[in-house]
C-alpha cells in the first residue's frame, strides 16, 4: 500500500438491528453507511470496531463497499417470502455482501443457507452476522470466486440469490455460468439489481448469458424503457438434461 493510499483499516463498523418482512435481523455493516440503508435501523452500540490490513486486498472497489448494504435488499427479502421455502431447500448467496437476504431466509424459513464472497474483510463480517443470529446451524459463510468450481458447488442448490451484484456487462457471463452450474435441475436464480444502464441490465444481456449456462427466464426484469436507478428482479430456472 503506497503511503498515499487511502487507509481502510479506518472504516468503523457497528452493530445494528432491523426488521424486514416480520423478521428481525441484527448484523454488522459499515457505521458511517446507516443514513444510506434502504430501510429503518437501530443502532445498538455506540461502539465501533475496525477490520485489519489483512481483511484488506488490490481491489479497491471491493474494499470501498465492504460493509455497505444495497437498497436491493429489501426487495429480495419479499421476493424470497413469496418463495416458501422449506428446511429442506438448499440456498446459494452469490457476492453476498453482509448477507442479510442470506440471512433473512436461514431465519424465516430454516432453508439450508451458504453465504459466499471473495472479498477477506466481507467474509469476517458475513462469519460476525450468521452469529449473531443464532443460525450456525443452518447457515454458513464460504470464500467463492465465481470463476471457482470447487466440489461443494456443482449441482447443489435448489436456489441461488444475488442482491445487486451485477454491475459490469462482462460480469453477466461469469455470474450466470456459476448460478447455473450451482443450481439442481429445475433450481431457480433470482437476481434483484438496481438499473444502472440498459446495456448492462438489458434483458437481451440477461436471456443470452443466461441460455448459455442452461438457465430459461421465467418473468421479471425492466419494460422496454428503463428508468435508471429503478430495482428489478429477474426470475430464471435452470432447465432439466433431456
């Protein structure tokens, strides 16, 4: 780190508590990112505390999110309550962040629950929240890069999740082969992402990348004018091997 670089290891973090869809949910997430969050909050300690150099990496636009929670979240979160998922679903967190839709299913409805991430300092936290939560037992937090395809991936989930994780075109590709290969035949991806532009979010983007990875669009996703900054969610399912 040059000596100009800006010092992450300043960041504060805190502990807050919210209520989303009728579940009560307490997490860690940046202190100085509250007046940003998409929904009512309390904070519950005055006290703050700071991740270290190794939670750290090169990638500065990792490191300057880490904590953040996305306005796409509450909106999943009701995407998923629609869903009624059982203790006997399995569930991917794709780029989960502080994993609160991850989190609020694992609470709501005892789904099977693995929240992933690449960034160091998101998995410290994402590891702080499933405890605070109490549900060790039925969620738990693994490193994923979505180029990986370790054993424990492929074939496995009933439903992968993303919480505005698509934010480069040339992210789609990486993003729909990882959620198809994770995905059980018949398993479904929702993806809920703030419209930054047409070509990124484009439903063209979304059907051509998708279809590649054996994933059909179900419904969801911006008409054909699209209003920027708008949060959509988009709906596939991993088609069944004839």
């Amino acid at each position: 780190m040059s000596s100009d670089a800006f010092d992450y290891t300043s960041i504060p973090f805190a502990i807050f508590r919210t209520s989303i869809e009728g579940v009560e949910l307490r997490f860690w997430a940046g202190a100085e990112e509250a007046a940003d969050m998409p929904f009512d909050r309390e904070l519950l300690s005055e006290e703050v505390h700071h991740l270290s150099t190794e939670d750290f990496n090169d990638d500065a636009g990792g490191n300057s999110i880490c904590g953040c929670v996305f306005d796409t979240v509450p909106t999943l979160c009701r995407e998923l309550a629609a869903c009624r998922l059982k203790p006997t679903d399995r569930m991917l967190e794709l780029g989960a962040g502080m994993g609160l839709p991850g989190l609020w299913a694992a609470l709501s409805s005892g789904v099977k629950t693995v929240l992933t991430d690449h960034h160091p300092g998101v998995l410290k936290l994402l590891a702080r929240n499933v405890l605070l939560n109490h549900v060790e037992e039925n969620a738990e937090v693994r490193k994923l890069s979505w180029e990986e395809r370790p054993t424990w991936l492929e074939d496995c989930f009933d439903l992968v999740i993303g919480s505005d994780i698509l934010y480069e075109e040339e992210w789609a590709e990486p993003l729909f082969s990882v959620a198809g290969a994770a995905l059980k035949a018949g398993g479904r991806f929702l993806l809920a992402n703030t419209i930054r532009s047409a070509k990124v979010i484009s439903l063209h983007t979304m059907t051509r990348h998708a279809a590649s990875h054996g994933l059909d669009w179900c419904d969801g996703g911006p008409p054909t004018v699209v209003q920027q900054s708008e949060i959509y969610v988009f709906r596939f399912q991993k088609v069944e091997k004839k």
